[in-house]
C-alpha cells in the first residue's frame, strides 16, 4: 500500500460507516440486488458527505469471500474503487498501489480494512481487473432481441434499467469507448447482459489496416460494425476471431454490415457460405420495401439496423412489426426524441 497522504479522497469515518453496513449486511449471504438495495436504504439514512455511493456496483471477490469492492465518488466527484476487507486479506495482489483509506474496528467482527484505487473510466487497467473479477459486468452478443443503442455512459445504463422495469425486455446496446462501457455497467450495477459495439469503416488499404489495428488492440467488443467491401468483411471477420481467440475472450461477437437493399440477400448469403454470417445489416429503408427486406434477414437470422434520427415514427413502427422484435436502432446526436418515448414506440 501507499503511504497515507494528507487528503484523501473520503473520509475514513465515512468509509468505515459504508464498510460496516455492508459487512453487517451482506457477509455470509448470496450477494443479490435485494442486499445491494437494502445497504442503499440503510447508507441514505448516514448522510454522507464525502462520498456518493454506487451501490449496484457492490461485487464480492470470488476467491476471497469476507472482501468487498464498490464503486464511489469521493471529494470533488473523484471517481474511486473501495476496498473492503478483513485485516489479513491480500490486497496488491489484485490492485497495486492501493491507497489507504483507514482501519475499523467492527462491533461483531474482525478488523476491517478500507482501500481505494482510481476508478474513472480513464483508469482502464483498475476496470479490466474488476471485470475478470466479476465478468457479468462484460459485453456479450445482443441476440435475436430487439436493440437500442446509446452512446456508452451511466445514464444509457440508467434508461435501460428504466425500460427494463417497464417494458421486462432487455434493449441494452451501447457505443463509443470500450472502457467507458464497463466502467458505465459496473457502476449502474447493470447485470443483465448488454452488447458493446465498434464502428470499422473501410475505404482503401489504409483503412484497412487501420481496422486489423483496431480490432487487435479491442477485441472485446462483442459487434464489430464493418463499413466496406464484402472481401474486406470477410478479412475483418478473420482477424476479429483471431484476436479474440489470441486474448481468450470467450463467448460469440456479432458481425454487422452495411449494404444496400438490393445486396442484402447476395451479401448475407456469400458471408454464410464463408463462414462468417452476419447478425446484422444496415440497410437504407425504402416505403413499401421493409417487409421484403425483414424476410431475408429472417432468412440469414439477421437484425436490420438503423439510425432512429433517419426515419420517422411510423417507419420505425413498421421495422419493428415487419422484424418481429429482430432490430438494432441507434439513437445519436441527430434524434431529438428520448430513449423512453423510441422504446414505447418500438416495443409496442
């Protein structure tokens, strides 16, 4: 551990209270959102002003039972991982150069030591630790359901849970920054699956290499959007399972393209017959066209994927319907609406 200096980025009287309730609560049962929500009921009662709590962040280490970890914002809003745990626990092992926050004395207990590292989304080796930790907190292939996607931040994370409880259907695909994803679900507590995805546009040689590049140095991305010519998909497609087979992600990604409605069947076929098949397709939607193109992505198994700020209600009404649920609909800088209203609109 570092040495203790003289501001820390939250009280130790603050942090030992969170780390008492949370023993109080939580040791020696499952860890579920019921204690995580019975801990945020209990913490609101302590008035805390040094810290704000995420408190569906709250993760148990897998091998270390009585060791807790929980997202926080210390002074001035400084993102921080805590560190809870009994006095003879390791804790370099997994965080190096944690800092100390303080040591307790619990009523009913032994000792208890409180830690913190940096956690903004910024601090990406501290997000990639406490994700194999807990890897819940990945991105994993969206499926055969219907998905709306948002720029990747913990208040995408927070409209999803919202039409979670509304609609019990899981929308939940994001864009943007790898890191800022993670950082995003593990802060929100989102444990219900989401994907991630990356956007390769390939025009020339250049490009190209710039995309082996991309996909190499992020291969957790779980849907890899491809703009190019159907050769450079299908290359793509090979260096995407060779770079995640070389980082050991398991699981399946999701290959997306671009074409045009008369491509799509050729497209979607020639992908197949190579082995790379595509979970989705952005395709430009055309009045009167929407069926016919719903049938051949139904066909290959493929989503239809659109941008919501091109069409109007009505035509995303009708993707919806014409797909049976089997979309992808990214909301950008260019849709004035809200996720609430898109999602009552598409889930019906």
């Amino acid at each position: 551990m570092t040495p203790v200096p003289f501001d820390l980025p939250l009280r130790p009287p603050e942090a030992a209270e969170l780390a008492n309730l949370i023993f109080e609560l939580a040791e020696g049962k499952t860890l579920t959102d019921d204690i995580r929500n019975r801990i945020a009921a209990r913490a609101a009662a302590l008035k805390l002003q040094s810290v704000t709590a995420w408190f569906g962040s709250l993760a148990r280490d897998p091998v270390h039972r009585s060791t807790y970890y929980l997202a926080a914002d210390g002074r001035e809003g400084s993102p921080q991982l805590l560190h809870m745990a009994p006095a003879g626990a390791p804790t370099s092992s997994v965080f190096h150069g944690a800092l100390l926050i303080g040591r307790m004395r619990r009523a009913r207990g032994p000792e208890v030591v409180i830690n913190a590292v940096p956690f903004g989304p910024g601090d990406t080796g501290n997000i990639d630790r406490l994700a194999a930790l807990d890897p819940v907190f990945l991105p994993r292939a969206h499926g055969p359901r219907p998905a709306l996607v948002l720029e990747a931040s913990t208040e995408a994370f927070e409209s999803f849970r919202s039409i979670w409880k509304g609609a019990r259907k899981n929308v939940a695909s994001v864009s943007g920054d790898y890191h800022r994803a993670v950082w995003s679900a593990i802060r929100t507590g989102w444990r219900d699956g989401y994907s991630a995805a990356i956007d390769l546009p390939i025009a020339d040689e250049t490009s190209l290499a710039a995309a082996r590049e991309t996909v190499a140095r992020w291969p957790r991305y779980s849907r890899f959007r491809i703009a190019g010519p159907l050769e450079d998909v299908q290359r793509i497609s090979v260096a995407i399972r060779q770079a995640r087979s070389s980082a050991k992600v398991a699981g399946a990604f999701e290959l997306g393209i671009e074409t045009s409605a008369v491509d799509l069947a050729g497209w979607l076929q020639a992908l197949k017959d190579a082995g790379h098949p595509a979970a989705l397709a952005s395709v430009k939607l055309d009045p009167g066209g929407i069926a016919g193109l719903a049938a051949v992505a139904r066909q290959f198994s493929c989503a239809l994927s659109v941008n919501a700020a091109d069409y109007p209600e009505e035509t995303l009404r009708e993707l919806a319907r014409e797909t049976a649920g089997r979309f992808s609909c990214t909301m950008d800088a260019g849709y004035t609406g809200n996720i609430e209203d898109l999602a009552d609109t598409l889930l019906g």
